[in-house]
C-alpha cells in the first residue's frame, strides 16, 4: 500500500519503521527540512518531502501532526488527493478532532495510538512502538465502513490492541486515566509551594522520596501536554476534575469529623479498585 | 552499648542488624512468640523476648511499634528501666508522640528514619537500610542534651542524614510530600470509579498507563498507612488538605474560564517546582 505520514516526530516516525518493514510504500512530509532528511536517513520512509503533493498517490493518510494542526493540516491537504483517499490521525482527543475533519474529508477515522516513550521527535522513532498497546478507533455513523476496514488492517498488522468507541466515550475514558492525573498531580506541586513557612518547603524537599515522586510526575512533565488535554479534552476533563473535587471533599469530611471507620473503608475500596486498571500493565 | 528494641518488624529488625554490626549489644522484645524465635534464628538481636523486663540493663531503647502503640509501650516499659535511659521511637508523625510520651519519660526524643521497603516483618529486616535516607530527630526545649547526643551518635553511626526540627515542622514537611498525597491519590480512584458509565469505566481501566499507575500509587496502598497518618497528624494533615483543594480549584477554574495563558504559566510553574523534590532520589 502506498501509505503517507504527516509528521514525522516520535509517533510518525515509528509508524514509518513498522509500516515501511511490513512492506508498504511510505511517504513522509514535515514541516522541517532538517526533519525530512532525518527520516530519509533513518529509513523511516521511502521518501519525504516538505510539500503536501508528495501525497497525491496515497491510499491512506496518517496526520501525524499536533492536535491543533490536524484540521489546518487535512484543510490543505485534501486539494492533493485522490477522493477514495482514506484519512486517520493519532491525536489523544476524539471529539473535537472528529467534529472538524469529518466535514472536511468523508474518509476520515478517528484514531489514537496510546504508546509512546519519554522522547520525543524524529529521532525518538522506534520500531514496534505500537505492539501490545491500545490503538483505539472511533469511527461514527457516517464513517463508510470500508474505510473503517481499511485502517483497522493496518492498525491490526502493528501487533496493537484495537478497541472501537465513540469519541466521547473515548475522550471521558482518557480524561479519567490521564488528564485528570495530570491536573491532580499539577495540584499537588502547586499546593506545596503554598506552604508560606520556607523552612518546612525545605524540610518537606529534603523530605520527598517515592511516593511523592511518583504521585507528582506527571503533574511536572510536559505543560504543553497538560495545556493540550485541557484545551481540547475540556468538557470531559472538568466533568472528570468536578466528580474528583467532590471525592477530595469526601475525604476531607471524614478526615475532619475523626470518621476512622468509614475512611479506612474508602481506602480499604480504592485499594481493591486500582488493580483492574493495571492489568495490561502487569 | 546495650541497646532496646521493642517491635520487631521491617524497621526494628533492620535497626537491629545495624546496630549489632557496629558492636553494640542489641535485645529485642516483641509481642509475639514467633517473632521473637525468628529474630534470634536471623541474628536480628543478641536475645529477645515477649517481656520487656529484657531491657532493665538497656542504656537505649528504640520503640519499634505502630503509632498508636507508642505511648502505652512506653507506659509499660518504664517501670523496668533506670531513669538516665535513654528512649527514642520511630514514629512516622511526631508531634502526637512527642506530646504523649515527654510526659512519661524526660529521657525522651523523638525520631523519624524516612527509610522502608515495600515488605513488612522481621523477615523483611535488612542490612544498611538507614544508610543515606534521612533520619529526623525532634527534641524540644525540654529534652535533655546529653538524650539528643545519644541518639544522634547511633543514627550517625548508621550513615543516615540526620536533621533537626520541631515536632510540628516535621509533621507539617511529611504531611506535604507523604501524607497528602495519600488522600490525594486515593481520591482519584475513587472519582474513576464514581464514572456512571460502566462501558467508560472499562475503557478507562483498558487504556490506563503508567501516569495512573504512578498518580495512583499510594493512594491504592495499604489502609492502615493512609489511616494512621490522618489519625495522627490530622491537623497538619488537613492544612495540607485545604491549601491542595484550593489549587485544584484554581485550575479547575482555569479551564472553566478558558484561560490557556494562565494554565500554561501555572503548569511551567510545576514543572520547575518538582524537581527541588527530587534531588535525593537522583
């Protein structure tokens, strides 16, 4: 198949390995021409380009890019393509991505591969990034189902978990196990730093060991990541943040009012509910 | 020097293999039969035993046990010893314990070894445990200097960093970076699970990766932990509490209102906060 990728960062990038080893064609365009040498000699692609038109053969299209640059990249894009071109991006939001491209091009997917590592870019680009992780679909009523089947297949032959899902249904899911872990642990740092007695910031610093480190790291990554969840997450991460807001209040009612009972059978409960989130992870 | 543990678990045994290491004539006491044929069997203590007349001749003793145990152990134990020993426990909150046991003993002080590992019991006990992780003492005004030189010359004979402080200020530092991030841990869990969609639970608990897994950690841990920390440092606790509502709601605000520039200015914030936390654990 003759397969294009737009973007070519981490997620791209790898794509292009898995894709081009598994015998597709692949073309690559970026925005950078220091980009677009980087994946021809990284053999991430067959071939790139900094111009949209190298993907006028394509079968399918992978919009690699940013989420705020997804429908700005399709609206371009869609003049050099043949009509029977299937679409799909890797965004880590459904809703609003769906909403503005489907309009724009028929043949459009939903997609996001939940992978990736703590690099970023072209040169973070790894073969098998993809396999055992989930790669979810979220195709809607007017999606033709050939299209559908089309980027599946592909999907299904990098070794992913394919799930299928409504947008919104997938945008509530990752708000509850990644957006609102990132407020929740920005929350934390910002509280610390509230602290007016310095001496106990710097008690607390020296003080600090796994269990803050972990609860606070994503809440220290990336504010890019963080500012693009709430921004284009935004609905279902405040529904998210408003029913954590009102467990945060439970907790603190039974903390004030001495309810030892009932509080170590909330804390006997979430020790029992983590688990089945875990398992893929095991 | 002869030295007294009472409780032997995780913390008492390890102290106790330090300390026999350095020379130092270590008896044990325990509440249980096994416990104490085990930390004979494992070379833990010189002797041991289910009474605590064992350590009339102790010039030290460590109280080894849960929280909620120190004070009456050192009600019984001090009809057995001579009133220049010298008590120390390791309690993870100190205000509380201070409070209670000065009264009991003048020869008292106060200690915290910020050291552990994810097992329990006299068969978790491990060689070096203290070395390089922080061992908090907190006399106060009352202490005797010559109980604080003691106790400080045994924690530095474990290669710990020792640090000074006041009981509240201990308690204040360990509710910021341990024990609110307990309750903040635990609320997510339980706001995942509040998710009135069965379907978006399950979607939820498929795609989570290792941000919730971190940011889930400890609140998913052992109940009597998170409950004997709002137990005993329950003022501080809720301080921590109320200043970490208060963050949340600033970002929950924040993405009410739309008001990107803000949000990404507050997450660089965290960003550049964290890793003061940290510098320990690199």
């Amino acid at each position: 198949m003759n397969i294009g990728i737009v973007g070519l960062g981490l997620i791209g990038g790898s794509l292009g390995l898995d894709l081009r080893a598994l015998g597709h064609q692949v073309l690559g365009v970026s925005r950078q021409e220091q980009t677009v040498q980087r994946a021809i000699e990284l053999g991430v692609v067959d071939d790139a380009s900094l111009n949209l038109t190298l993907l006028a053969a394509a079968d399918v299209v992978f919009i690699c890019t940013p989420i705020a640059a997804i429908a700005p990249t399709v609206q371009q894009l869609i003049h050099h393509l043949s009509p029977d071109t299937v679409l799909t991006d890797v965004g880590s939001v459904k809703t609003a991505v769906v909403e503005q491209v489907t309009p724009l091009w028929h043949n459009f997917v939903g997609g996001h591969p939940m992978a990736g590592t703590a690099d970023n870019g072209i040169d973070a680009a790894v073969s098998g990034l993809y396999a055992g992780n989930p790669y979810v679909l979220t195709p809607i009523e007017t999606t033709p189902d050939e299209a559908v089947k089309v980027v599946e297949e592909i999907v299904r032959s990098l070794c992913s978990q394919v799930y299928f899902c409504r947008p919104e249904d997938h945008d509530r899911a990752v708000a509850w196990i990644s957006h609102l872990p990132v407020m929740v642990s920005a929350s934390l740092i910002d509280a610390c730093m509230s602290e007016p007695d310095p001496a106990v910031v710097e008690l607390a610093q020296q003080f600090a060991s796994s269990g803050f480190r972990d609860t606070s790291r994503v809440g220290g990554g990336n504010p890019d990541l963080g500012l693009m969840m709430a921004r284009y997450n935004r609905e279902s991460m405040l529904r998210s943040l408003t029913a954590y807001r009102h467990s945060l209040n439970q907790f603190i009612e039974l903390i004030e009012q001495e309810d030892w009972q009932t509080l170590e059978k909330k804390l006997k409960q979430t020790q029992l509910q983590r688990p089945p989130f875990l398992s893929k992870l095991e």
